[in-house]
C-alpha cells in the first residue's frame, strides 16, 4: 500500500496481482490498483493531469502521461474524496509505480500530489 499526502490531498493506492487477466507464460503480468484522492486540507483543489512512472524487475521503465484519471477530471472541496480502478501491464512478476497528479487550486496555483511507491508483485514473487 503506498499512503502520502501533498498539501492537505491525500493519495492512497492498493494494488492486486489479477492472475485471471495475466498469461505468464507469455510474460504477462496484469494488476489492478485501486486509488483513493482525499482532501484534507482547506482549500478545493482539481486534478488536472496524472504522470506514472513503472518499473519492472528488469529496470524497464515507462512513463505515463495524460490528463484527468479515468475520464474524469474531480474537483475535490475539503473533506471530498474520489477513489478509481486502472491496471498495469508488466513484463515481469515483480515491478514498482509511482508518480504525480497536477492539482490546481482556484486561483490557479498548481502543484503536484505526489503518489508514493508501491509494488506490483505476483504473490509467489516476493517470499
């Protein structure tokens, strides 16, 4: 579980090895996260873009870059929250994700919500 919070919004991720999605003779290695947003601070805050980072077990990194997550763009007002599901494709039975969401606040100023490290493991992976 990755659990951090950036000016008052709080990103927590819990993340599920899906053995009915992978093919790891094929290495194909499918997980599913899912992501709290709350906001704990004062102010309403949106998020505009997200930005991933994934690794694998065999240092191959991608970037991913877009706006909003799932479709959606939310604008969480103090006390909001907004959870989503995506999932990862990998390579290996074993990588990392971590990363950032855009927020701007209404007058404007941006920062970025960073989304601590969490691992994407195949349960048999890790012992």
């Amino acid at each position: 579980m990755s659990d951090t919070t950036t000016e008052g919004i709080r990103v927590r991720v819990q993340c599920r090895y899906a053995p009915e999605r992978s093919q790891p003779a094929h290495s194909r290695y499918f997980f599913v996260y899912t992501v709290t947003i709350t906001n704990e601070g004062s102010e309403p805050a949106q998020l505009k873009t997200r930005h991933w980072i994934i690794t694998d077990s065999n240092q191959r990194v991608e970037e991913v870059r877009g706006p909003g997550v799932v479709g959606e763009t939310p604008t969480l007002r103090p006390g909001q929250s907004f959870t989503y599901s995506s999932g990862c494709l990998l390579r290996t039975p074993y990588g990392t994700m971590h990363g950032s969401y855009q927020m701007v606040r209404p007058d404007g100023r941006m920062f970025d919500a960073v989304i601590a490290p969490f691992v994407l493991a195949v349960p048999h992976a890790i012992n």
